[in-house]
C-alpha cells in the first residue's frame, strides 16, 4: 500500500480505525482496508469527527477552528481570502498549505477598518455586510436603533448586518424647486382661477429639518398653499393680475420664520402662471377688444380736429394774404395740369384767366 506526499490514510478493520497512515509504503494485515483522503482544503469524512480527532496521529494533521455564537471567521489560505465561516467548529489539513482563521465579532456595529472594502464588496461577506451611501451633494443623519448619532458626509458606509436597527435619513443640500401646480383659488369678487407657483427652497440646517420636523417638503407645500389662498382668496382678479409680484413678496416676508423652524431656506417665489376659466377669458378679450377701439376711436378724432385746425389756418392765411391765395390757387392749378394729358386754348385774353374758367363756375 502507498500513500503519497498529499495523502492520508485510515486504516479501518472491521469499520474501525486502527491506525493513520501518511507517505509511504505499508503492509496491511488481514482483514484491513484503507480509506484514503487528500491533505487540501477542509476535512471531509464519514466518520464521526470527535473519534478521528481522539487519534494523535490524525489531530496532528489537521488545523481546527472554533467560531463563537455571533461571531464570524475569514479563512485565509496561503495568505490569500477563502471563505466564511460561521459559528461552529472547522477542520481543515494542514502541512500542505498555510491556514489561518480572523474572528470577527458581528454583534457589535462597526466593522474593524482591518478588513479592506474590497473584502467586504465580494461575495462570502456580502451577507453579512449592510452598506448606505450618501451622494456627493447630500448630507446625512446616522440613526442606530431609533436615536440619532451623527452627522454623515458624502460617501459609502458598511455596517454588521445584525438585529441592531441602522437608518440613514439622507436630504439633498443643493437648492430645489418646488411646483405648487393647478391650485384652484376663488378671489374675492368670485372668480374661479387656476394658480401654477414655483418657490426655490435649499435645506441649511439639516438635523432641524429632520429632527425637528416630520416630511419637511410636506410642510413647505403647505405653507406655499396656504399662503397662495389667503393672499389670493382677498383680491380681485384684476388686481390680481395687476400685481403678480406682490404675490412673491408676501411670501417670501410672511412665512420667513416658519421656512426657516423647517430648517430651509426660501430663495426665489413666484407665480408661473394664472389660468383663468374659458368665459373668464372671452369677457376680457372682449373687453380688451373694446379697450382698443377706443383708443383707436380717441386718436382718429385727434387727427381729424388737427387736420381741421390746419386747414382753418391756412384758409385764414389766404384770406388775409393775397399774394399767398394766387400761389396756392397756382398750386392746385399745377397739380391738376399733372392729370391732363391735352389743353385747348382759343380766344383772347390771358391764358391764366383762361385756365381759370377750366375750373371755376
């Protein structure tokens, strides 16, 4: 019988172990077998584990492990990660390649920074491990088991998975936008209108907004709605649409100390857009219509009374002036010449008086 380098041997006789074998060449006796196992990786056997372990000669072949309750082993092999061991005992052969166990306790919270994040990405640790990441542009608050611990900046954080809570409440600190869309809002003198508001809101003190307040957003959505209906609901339409801009300063100044006990900031309010019911509208356009054909009306007669003024003017002028009266008749007499093609002058006289008699009765 041979054994080899990276073997071992149990000798069994009538299904008991009598001896270990390692390399070499033996001679078994009568009635004996042998049961042979390769020294590489955990020990794998039949038989019971405790009995093979009570041989000297087999227990100083193999390397035994002993993990605790909550605990966890990281097994390295030939310096290099393997597996993960749970709670229990483990036997693995030695001789052949270097074994070594770290026990970790995973009762506690924090994982030891000895344990690289690469470690803790791969597969065998991925169930034991409970990550949280915060974004570059947010920050964070740590809870464990319902109270508050910390502040967190951006970046990846690992815990044990274990029966303690952990709870990350995380909030964007850029600044936002917050739409208040279709509120529907009856003005003073009765008018059913359609408001569409925006408000840029930017969170500064994180642990008051969300120590201190449940659902921050919801609550400045109903500051915004509130204001919207109280500042609205006491104006007319007209002077409604008249003074958009008021509408943005009365926010911005009313609800500064509630925005603010929300941990929040208010950077820019107004209003995008006031829609107004369909017969709402036809009664303004035409009302608008109106507005202009008066206006049109006011400037026609404007330019028929200066037009009046000026030719009162000037009759006043060739009345009181000869010399100008026959060089205005002169010209119109031009200007008609323009449109006559021939003239036909006969008789004596003078040919201006001539002319004359062409156009005066």
């Amino acid at each position: 019988m041979i054994i080899n380098k990276n073997e071992v041997g149990l000798v069994l006789k009538n299904n008991t172990v009598k001896r270990v074998l390692t390399e070499g060449k033996y001679w078994l006796g009568f009635g004996e077998t042998v049961v042979h196992f390769t020294r590489n990786g955990e020990v794998k056997t039949a038989y019971n584990i405790d009995l093979l372990m009570s041989i000297p000669e087999f227990a100083a072949l193999v390397d035994v492990f002993e993990v605790a309750d909550l605990e966890i082993g990281l097994l390295y092999v030939n310096k290099n990660f393997q597996a993960v061991l749970t709670a229990g005992r483990h036997y693995f052969w030695k001789g052949v390649v270097e074994n070594r166990v770290e026990k970790y306790n995973i009762s506690e919270l924090e994982i030891p920074k000895t344990i690289s994040r690469d470690m803790l990405l791969k597969g065998p640790l991925q169930y034991y491990v409970r990550s949280f990441e915060v974004n570059p542009a947010e920050k964070a608050l740590f809870f464990v088991d319902g109270e508050f611990v910390k502040e967190l900046g951006p970046g990846k954080y690992m815990f044990w998975k274990n029966s303690i809570t952990v709870e990350i409440k995380n909030a964007d600190m850029r600044l936002n936008t917050l739409e208040l869309n279709g509120q529907e809002i009856l003005t003073k003198d009765k008018a059913q209108i359609r408001v569409n508001f925006t408000a840029q809101y930017q969170v500064v003190d994180l642990q008051q907004a969300i120590l201190e307040n449940k659902d921050y957003l919801t609550q400045l959505y109903n500051l915004m709605q509130f204001g919207l209906r109280a500042y609205l609901g006491n104006m007319t339409l007209d002077a409604i649409l008249e003074n958009k801009e008021g509408i943005s300063d009365y926010i911005l100044h009313t609800f500064e100390k509630e925005v603010k006990n929300l941990g929040l900031k208010l950077s820019k309010v107004g209003v995008k857009d006031i829609i107004l019911p369909g017969d709402i509208r036809e009664i303004m356009n035409q009302v608008l219509v109106a507005e202009k054909r008066a206006q049109a009306n006011i400037i026609t007669r404007r330019e028929e009374t200066a037009s009046t003024r000026s030719l009162l003017n000037t009759a006043k002028l060739l009345e009181e002036n000869n010399m100008l009266y026959r060089l205005k008749e002169m010209e119109y007499m031009e200007k008609i010449a323009d449109k006559i093609n021939s003239i036909s002058v006969s008789g004596n006289g003078q040919v201006l008086d001539q002319l004359k008699q062409l156009f005066v009765k």
